[in-house]
C-alpha cells in the first residue's frame, strides 16, 4: 500500500543524517523552555544537553535569569514557550491529518507569536525559530510557485549505486498544493520497466510521463547522483546556492531534469549566469 | 477444524523438524542478536521474497513486523499474506506484532481516521485533556479502548487478521515459523505530559459506566461498599485498567487460539521511548525546532521501561535518526541490557558499524547460550505499573538501585485464576505473575502498601513465602479496610497461630517464619494516612530508609557493588543454569568519561565476558574488593565476576589499579 506521507521517506531523502550534526559553535545554539503555572515543566536544548532544571520557578524570569541559562547549558540564547498555547495549536494541528510535515510547519508558525522572554525586534525573532527548511521546497513552494500549476507533483530521483554494486535508487515524490506541500511518499514504479530507472540518464522523460499519468498530475522531476545531492546540500547548510551546482552538473550531463520546458531552461540559464557572475 | 490441523502437522512434522534442525539451534527459535524490523507495507508485495533474501544473507533469521491495524482492513493487495508466504519460502521465521503501537511508520500508527474523528473514542487524561501522540508519523489523539466502537472494530480488525493467517498456514501447512506478539499497545501511553505516575490512565467518559461495573463485580455485596469510596477511587482506577487490559490480551489471545491454534503467541510489554510520556515534548520540540534530541534523556525512558519489564520498540522515522551513530549504538546496547530485548528497523541495523553490529551479537548470543537474565531481587508489586506509592517505590530504587522490577497484582476476578498466560516454550501454566515472582533469585516481594488484598492475592503471596521468599505485605490498617473480608480473617489466622518477631524501625511490623520463607506484615498506615503529605522519606522521618534496609538484610539483597558516581548504572545478570555465574555492566550516559570506583563487599575476581571466538576460555581475571574503571563517555563496560577461589589465575600488578 502505498503511503501518502511517508515521513521516513521524506527526511531519508531531504535530511540525511549528516545534516543533524551539531557544531560546537555557541552561536546558533538556543535552549527552550516550556511554561506552565509560572514553572518551567520541560526543556530542550538544541545542542542535545540534558535539561535538568524541571519544576523551577519561572515568575522572575528576566534578562539575567534567562542569559545565566543560556550560559549552563552552551547555549546562545533562551527562549521561553507557554505550554497552554503550545497545547492549543497541537490541537489545531490535529485537524490536517497525516500531513506531519504541514502539521510541524503550522505549530511552528504560530508559536512564534506566543514565546516570550527576551524580546527581540520581531524581525529578529522570525530567525530564532528554525524552521524545517529546505531549498526544494524553498523553491517549489515559494518563488517559483507562481509559475507553476496549482498541483503539481515534483520527483526527486536519487541514484544510490555504489561502486561495483548493482543498480539502486531512492525516490521521493513531493505532491504540491497551492504553494505547499500535500503529500510525500515514494513513487509507484511498479509499471515502469526496470530499465528505464537504471537509464534515468537517458529515460528522465519517460519516467516524468510514467508518474503524469500514473498520479494525474503535471510532473517536475529533478535527478542525480549521491554524492551530487550531497554536495548541494552541504552547500545549501553553508548558505551557499545548491542550484547553481545543479546547473553544472546538469551541463556535465551527470545530472538532469524533467521536463525540458521553457521555464526550466530559463531557470538553468539564470542559474549558469548567476554562478558566473559570482565568480567576481 | 483442529482436527484437521493435527493432521496436518504430522505429516509435516519431519519437514518442520528439518527446518529447524538445519536453520536454528534449539535455544535460538525465535532469537537472534538484533529483532530486525520490516515494515512490509512499505515494500511492493512483488519484491518481499528478494527483500527478504537480502536480509536473510545478512544472517537474519527473524523478522519482525508491525501489522497496521487500518491496513489489515484495507489491503486489497493481500499483502500481509504474501508476505509471510515469502518469508516462508526464504526460510525465515517473522513475528507478527498484533495490537497498534506508537511509532510505526503509518497514518495514526495504523488506527483508522474514522474512529478519531468522534470524540467519544478518543483517549482523556486525568485532568480531562484528550491524549495525544506527538511523535511521528503524525499527531493524532490516541483512541480509547472503552469505547464501545473502537473495541468492536478492533475486534473485527483481529478475526479478519486470524483468517488471513489461518489461510496461510492452511496452504503452507505450517505454522511454526510464525510468532505472534500481543503487547500492551496504548496502554503505556495513557498519560499527558505534567501528570504525574499515579494519574496515569484513560479517563474517558466510555470508562465510567465500565468502572462502576467493575466495582460491584469487585466487591459484591454489603461488605463490598466499603471498597467503593473515594480514598479506594486511585487504586480501584488503577486495578481497573490493569483488568481492561488483561482482557483485551485475553480476547486477543482467544480469537487466535480459535482461528490458528498451533501458532506460537508471546505476550511482551513494549515501548517506544520517543512516545512516552514523559518523553512527549521532547520528540515534538526536536522536530518543530530541528535541535539534536537528548541521548540521555532517551536513556532515562529506556532505563524507567527496563523497571517495568518492558521492551524497547525503535522506531525508524521518528527522533531516533538525529542521534549520532555513537549515541545509537550506546542507546541500542542500553536497551539490550536494561530490558533485555530490542527492536529496530532494517535500516538502522544497516547502518551501525559493523564492529558495533558484531559485539552486540557475541553479547546477545552469550546472553541466551548461559541463560542469563537480569538480576532483579526484588519484585516491587502493585495494581499496576503506575500505581506504586511514590515515597515507597523511590526509597526502594534508590536503595537498591537496579535490583527493582514491577510486578501487577494478580488477576481481580476468582475465575480468571483459571485463565493464564501459556508457556508454549515450557509448557507450564501459571500466572505470569506468580511464574515470574517465583524465579529463584527474585528473593523479596514487596506489596505496595496502598494495596487493598483480596484472598487469591494472600493465598498467592503466602505460597510465595512457603517456597522461600521473603514477603512483606501491608498490616490490616485500622481506620480503613485494606483486606477484603475473607482475606481479613486468613491473615488474622496467621497472626493467631504463627508467634512473630516484632520489631519498629519507625515502621513497625511483624516477621513471621512461613515455612522456607517469611512473611513480613508492615504497618502502612503512614502510607494511608493523608496528613502524611512529605515526598521525602528521611525528612519525614517515616524511619521508611532503616525498615527497608531491615527487609534487605532479611531477604539477603544488596546492591552488587557500590560505585562512586551516580552517573554510572550498575547492571547485573545471572545465569539461571548457575547463580555464581554473574555478569555486570556499567552504563555511562553522561557525554564525558567517568572513572568510576567500584566497591564490593567481598573479595570477587573480575574478567571479561568470554565472547565468539574466544572458544569460551576464561580470560584474565582480576582480583580485589574495590576496583577503578574508566567508562567511556556514552559507553558500557561489560565484565564477568567471578569467585575467586575459583579462579583459574590470578594477575599481579595488571593494568587495572585497585585497592
């Protein structure tokens, strides 16, 4: 049976396991606590510590308090959340289903609007939060969304062969819904020859069109090598652009992308001029 | 019908004998190092035989899998019956995992939507907040097994479930490569974060008619009024769901004896520590805010579930995955040593280390070949595995640190007594309970004093005493009945006929010789008494530390060794063919090395386990009362101890300094 969210799937592919290896950098460590009845009931810290100060008083919590915590347990900054509104978004968040993912990215949003504790400039305190990103679906679901059809699925096809190894592959179609993501779940294949995903090089458009009419939706598909989805991703978390790596390994002819449309050529191309002009 | 199974099964007895002549060794049937998860669902029924071929030239033997409960009832595929039709053809034996479980990597861990879309089926807390589960796959309110069409529906799910595997094994001929596994699903997870152990529980509404009816089976009659009032409402709450969820394992149990009677079924408690929940906000905040999870605090849910004799579920998509490869492997052989059993999917297994994945097989493989289990002394027993008193359970556990397990109560209705959980393996017939407190080494029983006692308790305990355990069970307490009438005037008698030692150690109470054993009768009424509000034993001045210290000297239970630092977890096994043969493992959870100092209170040879290839020889062995060991940051040490005159060197100036 297949999935409609399969969350192993999804963070197997979008957030391998390297991505969550925490630096010693204190800069971006943050610690939060959870609040209820003027005590602290629960907290975590970013770098992994054991939060040992459960059942504290929180009434005087100030600046001093606050930075005197952030300074035991590594962390940058502290961040305070009351557990009753935390518990009445969980509730809202119920009502979208299966769709972890969605469900994660409204709790997110909205606690935003309720921690309190020191108070930054309100622009500031949208980057405190990190949120679960990603520069596909950056992409997919934000500037590009504008161009696209309002559903649309977009495949992410991986070629996991190792060397001297028969073939193998990972796969994640992510299903897109007026700019977010509805679904995400490993491809159907079962109709398709086996063939054509070994030949993914040569075989991208037919592979596209298998999942358009397999799925009733217009099909993006992006494909690549390991090490490839790799390198972009440590770009991506280096805050350097994965896309323009794409591009090159797109004309190295490693890499390719379905379909062959207009727009994507002009996204290519912006992406080949940016990566040249970057050079100066 | 079972006739027809008879038959079948002698003429393929020599088939099966073969099968598991050439593929397991006799102790081994359904063991092995690691319990390899398959989710199969996730798998395209035409690719199961290759999928399992792969596994099985991993040196798997057993597979484990999950069976979604809204996917049994939808799968149009059949594909639950192709794939045991493929393991059987790859010569792998599977366990079927029968009742829900948080974790599993399927919508609402497989409940069906529909039944959570009416808020009469959903799960309540004490403080009347509907439970949910916030680890992945995805947040959902936990149903509730009072609930009239959850538990018709659950049923319909287990009888369409039975006739898949009666048809399986019908056309395969065989059942003995299969395994059932009833755990205690929801059960350990009917808890919001905040509440406190005692308050565990599912408070739904569909609960209160079921309660009241409990009660009057319960205590029948006039003289069962008494028990009915409100200072009896958390235990008789406790008792309660500890009673629903025997029952739902019995009916469970039955429809499979019906439909499939020669297929093996296990009953096993079973976690997932991400979902407990004192673990809730935690799994929740790690995915919201992207942060690395606390491998300790994992390990403290790991470490709290050994206590209750459960076994680790690992599930694959949730927090588990931002741990480190050094963190999983510390947390996987954790779980193996606090609880004795751990399952993980195959694509975690595939990713430890081999030199990992090779010494948690010799240690899995020693564990079973010598039979050792854990050396758990004392039974700790009350209504349920929530409901000890606090002050009592924790004096205890710190006294005796991981030498306590939980035990429930027996059975609350005089007829269950005849209904018991079966030992396929043994073949014998008493309550798990009583089969598990008569264990040579457990050596104390200890009664949660806010125990109301019934006679099948008493008789019970007292045989328990009879073949050599010290029991301690609470005093008739005076202001209230804590004994059921019958069982009132049966403990009297014993105080009439049997001259006690009386001693006060600021709990006063009686010791009376009881045939190989003694039965200790404590006053609890500092227990029962609600002015008596201070969670700390010493500062109360209970004198709670000096009768516990008594109970232990009588039963002969002390701690295997003290250690200096509190961070390390001292955990010790025996073997049950030899009870000098011990193995002890020091557990470090902390993320720096700790140089821990151990203390014995006699002289005792210390070595390393013997493992593969070592051809069991004995290895060095070191001498001495007190030793120093470092222990790696998030590590274990393993070592065996010995008798020292028995020992077969004795080393001079080794490496390891002692005093």
């Amino acid at each position: 049976m297949e999935l409609k969210h399969d969350w192993k799937t999804f963070n197997s592919v979008l957030f391998p396991q390297d991505q969550f290896v925490v630096g010693v950098d204190r800069a971006h460590q943050k610690l939060v606590l959870l609040e209820e009845g003027q005590q602290i009931v629960d907290g975590i810290v970013s770098n992994g510590a054991y939060f040992s100060d459960v059942g504290i008083d929180s009434k005087e919590m100030n600046k001093d308090r606050l930075d005197s915590f952030a300074s035991k347990y590594g962390v940058d900054q502290t961040i305070i959340i009351g557990r009753k509104d935390l518990d009445q978004v969980i509730t809202d968040s119920v009502e979208l289903g299966n769709n972890y993912f969605q469900q994660l990215e409204l709790i997110r949003g909205k606690t935003q609007e309720f921690f309190s504790g020191k108070a930054p400039a309100s622009k500031k305190r949208a980057e405190l939060m990190v949120s679960r990103r990603h520069f596909v679906i950056e992409l997919f679901a934000g500037s590009l969304s504008k161009f696209l059809p309002r559903s649309f699925n977009l495949l992410i096809f991986i070629d996991t062969t190792g060397s001297g190894e028969p073939f193998q592959s990972q796969s994640l179609l992510l299903s897109f819904s007026q700019g977010r993501i509805d679904q995400f779940f490993e491809p159907d294949y079962s109709s398709l020859h086996e063939n054509r995903l070994e030949q993914w090089g040569q075989s991208g458009d037919i592979i596209g069109e298998y999942l358009e009419s397999r799925y009733i939706l217009p099909c993006y598909g992006l494909f690549f090598l390991q090490e490839q989805w790799n390198q972009m991703l440590a770009a991506a978390a280096k805050n350097q652009n994965p896309w323009t790596l794409f591009t090159k390994y797109c004309d190295e002819g490693s890499a390719s992308v379905y379909p062959q449309s207009t727009l994507i050529k002009s996204l290519l191309a912006s992406q080949r001029l940016l990566g040249y002009f970057g050079r100066f | 019908m079972d006739v027809d199974f008879k038959q079948f099964r002698s003429t393929t007895k020599q088939m099966t004998e073969s099968f598991a002549t050439d593929k397991l060794k006799d102790k081994e049937d359904f063991a092995q190092s690691f319990h390899v998860l398959l989710n199969y669902w996730e798998i395209k029924p035409a690719q199961y035989e290759a999928k399992l071929h792969e596994l099985a030239l991993k040196d798997v033997r057993v597979v484990c899998a999950f069976v979604p409960w809204s996917h049994v009832e939808t799968d149009i595929y059949h594909s639950l019956k192709k794939f045991i039709r493929a393991a059987y053809t790859v010569r792998l034996k599977v366990k079927l995992y029968v009742m829900p479980e948080l974790g599993v990597n399927y919508p609402n861990c497989g409940v069906p939507r529909e039944l959570l879309q009416s808020n009469a089926n959903l799960a309540v807390g004490r403080r009347g907040q509907v439970i949910y589960n916030y680890a992945a796959p995805n947040i959902f309110a936990l149903p509730s097994f009072f609930s009239p069409d959850v538990v018709k529906r659950f049923g319909n799910y287990l009888i369409k479930f039975g006739s898949i595997l009666a048809e399986v094994f019908h056309e395969l001929g065989n059942s003995d490569f299969c395994e059932i596994i009833v755990s205690n699903t929801f059960f350990n997870y009917y808890r919001n974060y905040g509440l406190k152990a005692h308050e565990h529980g599912d408070y739904s509404a569909a609960h209160v008619m079921s309660f009241r009816e409990f009660l009057d089976r319960e205590y029948p009659g006039g003289s069962g009024e008494p028990f009915k009032m409100q200072v009896y409402e958390p235990l008789n709450r406790h008792r309660f769901f500890s009673h629903v969820e025997k029952t739902l394992r019995e009916k469970t149990e039955m429809i499979f004896s019906r439909k499939n009677s020669q297929c093996a079924l296990r009953h096993m408690d079973l976690v997932n520590p991400e979902c407990s929940p004192d673990m809730g906000y935690q799994s929740l905040m790690v995915e919201l805010f992207d942060f690395k999870p606390s491998a300790q605090r994992f390990y403290d849910a790991i470490v709290a579930a050994g206590d209750r004799g459960e076994k680790i579920f690992i599930n694959g998509s949730g927090i588990f995955r931002r741990f480190s490869d050094q963190e999983k492997c510390f947390l996987i052989m954790a779980s193996l040593i606090h609880t004795g059993e751990v399952i993980i999917p195959h694509e975690e297994v595939e990713r430890l280390p081999v030199a990992f994945q090779k010494k948690f097989s010799d240690l899995s493989r020693v564990l079973k070949n010598q039979s050792y289990i854990p050396h758990r002394r004392l039974v700790y027993l009350s209504v349920s595995k929530f409901a000890m008193d606090q002050r009592c359970y924790g004096a205890l556990s710190k006294m005796a640190p991981g030498v306590v397990s939980i035990s429930t109560a027996i059975s609350s209705e005089a007829s269950d007594s005849a209904r018991h959980y079966s030992d396929t393996a043994t073949g014998s017939q008493t309550s798990e309970h009583t089969r598990e407190a008569m264990r040579f080494h457990k050596r104390l029983i200890f009664v949660d004093p806010k125990s109301v006692l019934r006679m099948i308790d008493l008789v019970q305990l007292l045989s328990l005493a009879q073949s050599g355990k010290v029991v301690a069970i609470p005093a008739p307490y005076g202001k209230l009945s804590n004994y059921l009438p019958d069982a009132l005037n049966h403990i009297d008698k014993l105080r009439k006929i049997k001259k006690p030692l009386k001693i006060n150690l600021g709990v006063a109470y009686e010791v009376y010789e009881y045939q190989l054993g003694f039965v200790v009768i404590y006053d609890s009424t500092s227990f029962w008494d609600a002015t008596v509000k201070s969670t700390d034993v010493e500062a109360a001045g209970t004198g709670l530390p000096l009768f516990f210290q008594a109970l232990l000297g009588l039963a002969e239970i002390r701690s295997v060794c003290q250690v200096n630092d509190p961070r390390i977890h001292v955990v010790s096994y025996v073997s049950e063919s030899d009870s000098q043969n011990r193995l002890l493992f020091l557990v470090n959870s902390a993320c720096e090395e700790v140089n821990a100092k151990l203390q014995f209170s006699e002289t005792v040879g210390l070595a390393s386990i013997p493992l593969q290839g070592t051809d069991g020889k004995a290895s060095e062995c070191i001498v001495g009362k007190s030793f120093e060991l470092a222990v790696p940051p998030l590590g274990v040490l393993s070592m065996q101890l010995r008798d020292p005159d028995l020992n077969l060197s004795r080393e001079e100036g080794t490496a390891l300094p002692w005093n």
